[in-house]
C-alpha cells in the first residue's frame, strides 16, 4: 500500500519532464521569414561595418537563405533617407533576421535622426493626430551635436510593436539594450531570440560581435558545431556586455547526425535515419526529401518523418527521417547510399534550405553511405 504514493509520485516526474519548458526550450526553429532587415539611422556615427559583416555571412555567397535589405540614413542633415517612418512601420514584414545599429539607453532607441525637429515631429506622428505616438518622443541628440532624433522607447515595442514574428532573430546593436529588466529593448521587441548590450557598446564591439555571432551561425566557424544561436553565443569570445535573451534559433536547417554513420559496416538490418538540429517542413514529400541507392540486395521499408513525439529522445525534439533496411539472412552483402536532398528539405513553416554540410552556404545535401557485410 505503501508503494501507491511513490508510483503517482514517479508518473508525475515522468509528466513533468515531457511538458516541462526545459525541454521545450531545447528545440530550434529556423525564422518563418526570410529577409534580413537593416535598420541604420546613423550610418555617419556608427558606421557600416557591423551591417557588412552580416551581410557577408549569411546572404549571396555564404548565404543561409536570406536576401539582404537595408535601411540607411547616410547624410548628417535633415533627412532621414531611407529611414522614414513608413519603412520603420514595415520593418518586420518579411524579417526573419532584424539587425538595428543605432545610439541608445535603458529602454530606449534612436530611431531617426535629422538637424530639423519638424521632420521628425511628422517622423514620430504616424497616426498623424498632431502629437507623437505611443512610447515616442522627439529629443536633442548629445551623441551626435547637431543632431535631434526619434527616441523610440519600450512602451512603443510592448503596445505598438513592430510586429516582429515570434521566430525572428534580432540584434539590437545599441548600448544599453538589454538593460532595464522587463522593460529593456532586449525583453519587449519581440522575435525568437534576442541579442543586445548591457552597458555601453562601440561599433567596434557590434562589428566583432556580429561577424562572430553569425559566423557560428552560419557554420563558418566551429566547423557548423555552433550553428544553434545558444550554442553560438555560449562559444564566449564577444565583448563583455553581449547579452542573448530567449529560445534556441538556427538560421537555416543543419544536420545532427546520421545513422549508422558514414563508411559503417553494419549487420543485415535495422533502421537507419538522418537527424536535424531544427524542425523541418515534414510536409515536404519524404520520397524526394530522402533517396536511397542500393547496390547489391537489401530491401527499403517505412521511410518515414519522425515526429517530435515519435522521437527516441523526446529532449531533443529533432526532426528526423527514418526506414528499415533489411538484407538476405544469409551471406548479405549490399551497400546502400543516401542522400538527403539540401534543395527539398526545408525549415518548419519557412523556406531556408537545408544546410547539408552545417557549413554555409545551404541547399547542398548530405550524402552518406554504410554497407554489409
Ligand atoms: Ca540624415
Ligand atoms: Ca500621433
Ligand atoms: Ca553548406
């Protein structure tokens, strides 16, 4: 009778650590979107740099299935250029990496500038009923003389908003941008995972950070090992005050493992799969997703996408393809060749490609093999 208790007791540990949130939190989603959306309304101050680095590691060339677009305002006068409030209201759209460089403090950023206040009064009236919108104020700029700008501030980002979907990447290039607890840029932004600044940041740091940063992102560096953005920020190596708020993110799909692994000897049957460190698209059809060559004779069953909960290791919630290969009892002798298509398997619910190699650029697949005897 004694017994009775310990047993719920253990069922709802068991409960526990399939819905707890630590093991929620170890899935990675790729963003929806795939834009990456630059907002640089100082470019005078801060430079380009940091916009270039980016740029750099995760579009054309090296890309990670992004298309660059980039807001600047280039001129120390009156004009705000590209920076005018009609983009910064479109800004999330299509975004699933937001990188904003611009001056800042505890709960607060600069998001236009301009020698002349009646440029930005219209700037930060876009509801255009005479007075500045939510969380938005017109202020005289002592970062830059001369200068006044747009403080747009976290009352903004928690009413307003910019609409950032919930699998965004962002990085707030700004000092001061983690700081201010629950009401910091980093907390009310929006997106999946946020990076930012506690105390003050150069654009020295945000150009180190960010090429560091999206360098593990993307493969480059750590040979694809730090592909995940927790992993990529854990790796160390950024300025002292880069901060990472939130839910493990990957630009694009990578692979986790295979198995059994490249070059095996393996006995007559068993499964083989391929596993992903994010969540794809299981819509895709698993036939052109994943192709099989098999040289000698060995039959193919159940090739299938595994779901989260099918998982054998529901912790790591990878997605995952799977089938049965099953050779001759006697005297097998086969080898079978896989290859997991980099330009048909893609991000849940997006259209980054898979990244075969974990090094970018993606859309190549990954080709592995194992044989018998
Ligand atoms: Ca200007
Ligand atoms: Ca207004
Ligand atoms: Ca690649």
């Amino acid at each position: 009778m004694k017994r009775m208790p310990l047993l719920g007791f253990v069922a709802v540990l068991v409960t526990w650590a399939i819905c707890s949130p630590s093991a929620e939190a170890l899935v990675a989603y790729c963003p929806r979107e795939d834009q990456l959306h630059i907002w640089e309304p100082c470019v005078f101050s801060l430079g380009y740099d940091a916009g270039d680095r980016i740029i750099a590691r995760i579009t054309e060339s090296k890309t990670q299935g992004y298309e660059a677009w980039r807001f600047q305002d280039t001129t120390e006068d009156d004009s705000v250029v590209n920076c005018r409030r009609a983009t910064w209201d479109a800004l999330a759209a299509g975004a699933g990496v937001l990188f904003i460089q611009t001056h800042g403090y505890i709960g607060f950023v600069a998001a236009a500038y301009s020698t002349d206040t009646s440029v930005l009064d219209n700037w930060a009236d876009g509801d255009g009923d005479g007075s500045p919108d939510t969380g938005m104020s017109v202020e005289q700029s002592y970062a830059i003389p001369g200068q006044y700008y747009v403080r747009v501030t976290y009352v903004y980002f928690r009413n307003l908003g910019l609409g950032l979907d919930s699998r965004a990447i962002v990085f707030v290039a700004s000092c001061h941008s983690a700081d201010g607890g629950e009401n910091s840029i980093m907390n009310t932004i929006g997106g999946r995972v946020v990076f930012a600044y506690q105390g003050a940041s150069t654009n020295y740091d945000h150009r180190d950070d960010a090429d560091r940063l999206f360098g593990m992102m993307n493969g480059e560096l750590a040979s694809g090992q730090n592909r995940r953005s927790d992993d990529a920020f854990n790796a160390g190596g950024y300025s002292n005050g880069f901060r990472m708020g939130d839910d493990p993110t990957t630009l694009c799909p990578g692979v986790f493992y295979v198995s059994p692994a490249d070059g095996s000897h393996v006995g007559a049957s068993g499964y083989a799969k391929i596993v992903f460190d994010s969540f794809c698209e299981d819509e895709v059809p698993v036939g052109q997703a994943l192709t099989i060559q098999v040289s000698g004779s060995c039959d193919i069953r159940e090739l299938q996408w595994i779901h989260a909960e099918q998982s054998e290791d529901p912790a790591q919630n990878c997605r995952e393809i799977r089938f049965v290969y099953e050779g001759p009892a006697c005297n097998p002798n086969f080898t079978i060749t896989v290859t997991a298509h980099g330009d048909k398997i893609k991000a849940k619910d997006g259209t980054q490609l898979l990244d075969g190699n974990n090094v970018a650029p993606n859309g190549d697949s990954k080709v592995w093999s194992f044989s018998c005897p």
